[in-house]
C-alpha cells in the first residue's frame, strides 16, 4: 500500500523558512520521480517543485525559483522542499506527489 506521509508544515511570518518533508512507504521509492503541489483556498492545485528518481534533475515553478530547493534521500525513502524567503502568497495545503498517489498534505502559513 503505497503512502505519502508529510510533515513540517506551520505558521512563519512573511521572509522566514521552512523545510517539508514527505516519508514514502509501499512502492520502490529510487526509481520514481516525486514532486511537490500546492493548492491555496479557492485555487486550482499547481505543480511547485519536481526532482528525478535520482535527484539529478530538479525543475521548479517559476514563483518559487531562486527560494525552494526539492531534495530527496533515496535512503530514507524521503523527499524534502527547502522553502526560504516566504512570501504570503505561498500559503497553500502542500502535498507530495508520485503518480496518482497523493499525502494528505501539511498547512503552510505566512503571515505576520
């Protein structure tokens, strides 16, 4: 049974960080691309960060360029978003991706 489990969401105020992780379990996690999507209140889900089956590509939203890094740790069967500088136009439920199968997402709020 594959499952997507993330954490580290929170409330930061507007320029702070905030690292997402997201625990896989059920699938053979090396050999799959993962990704990280975002859906804010009223708003379609939007793709935010991608990372191959072997981190060696990564490709980003153009919004979060240059403030997120996706990473991953084929180990411990993880993914990871690193997100700085946040805006409060990033708040948003984030979830982890592979496939069809979705975790049931981490609140992310910026606020001040």
């Amino acid at each position: 049974q594959v499952q997507l489990v993330e954490s580290g969401g929170g409330l930061v105020q507007p320029g702070g960080s905030l690292r997402l992780s997201c625990a896989a379990s059920g699938f053979a996690f090396s050999i799959y691309a993962m990704s990280w999507h975002r859906q804010a209140p009223g708003k379609e889900r939007e793709l935010v960060a991608r990372i191959s089956s072997g981190g060696g590509l990564t490709n980003y939203a153009d919004s979060v360029k240059g403030r997120f890094t996706i990473s991953r740790d084929n180990t411990k069967k993880t993914v990871y978003l690193q997100m700085n500088n946040l805006k409060p136009e990033d708040t948003a439920v984030y979830y982890c991706n592979r496939n069809t199968d979705w975790g049931q997402g981490t609140q992310v709020t910026v606020s001040s």
